[in-house]
C-alpha cells in the first residue's frame, strides 16, 4: 500500500503526517486491500479572519476508489470528519463486496426428490 501526503498551501510537518497515518490505521484494520492512498490537505485563505482547512483523499481499492473531502476551521478537525466519513465509505462498499454469500437457487439441493419418495 502506497501513502502519500501533500500539502497545497501548507507545509506537512511530521506531527500532522503522523496524526492522519495514526487515524488511518482505522481504515485498513476495517478493509486490508488498500492499493494506494493520496491525502491532500488545503488552507484556503478567503479573508484574514476566517480560514478554511480542507482535507481530501483518494483511496484506491480493488476496482473502486472512493473519493472523499471534508472541511472545518481546524486542520485536526477536517481529518478527524474526512475519516470518520472515508470509513464508512469503506464500510459499505465492504458490505457490498461480501453480500454475495447466498447462493442461487439453481445450486440449491434439490429437495423435489425426497418429497416424491416420501409420497409413495
């Protein structure tokens, strides 16, 4: 699994690298077949008084990738949503991928004969 963190605006320090390697580790204990993972977190500077922090990711899994961004006056606070957001993405699509348990009805074991040998 690839991780990359950038940053547009902003520099990565190594404590806030850590920080979102330490919240997604919640992430691949739920789904292990993570291919690559590209974090990007913005400071956008609309007036002097309020700023916005932006954190997005792009998490590629085995044919899907999931898309997900999330926005807050604190940098921490747009990492905490974005994953607490991407993880039910995950999730779900986890969900989706081992829904297809139930077998169809055509390998099903055929009970017809049983019920006409009982008729006799």
């Amino acid at each position: 699994m690839n991780l990359t963190i950038s940053g547009h605006h902003l520099e990565v320090t190594p404590a806030i690298r850590e920080y979102v390697q330490a919240k997604l580790e919640r992430v691949k204990r739920h789904f292990d077949q993570v291919i690559d993972i590209a974090v990007i977190l913005t400071v956008d500077n609309l007036k002097e008084k309020e700023k916005r922090q932006k954190a997005e990711v792009n998490l590629r899994l085995s044919g899907k990738t999931v898309y997900v961004e999330s926005l807050a006056h604190d940098l921490y606070a747009a990492i905490d949503t974005l994953i607490d957001k991407l993880d039910r993405q995950v999730m779900k699509y986890k969900t989706k991928v081992q829904g297809h348990g139930k077998e169809a009805i055509k390998h099903l074991p055929d009970n017809s004969e049983e019920d006409a040998v009982v008729a006799v």
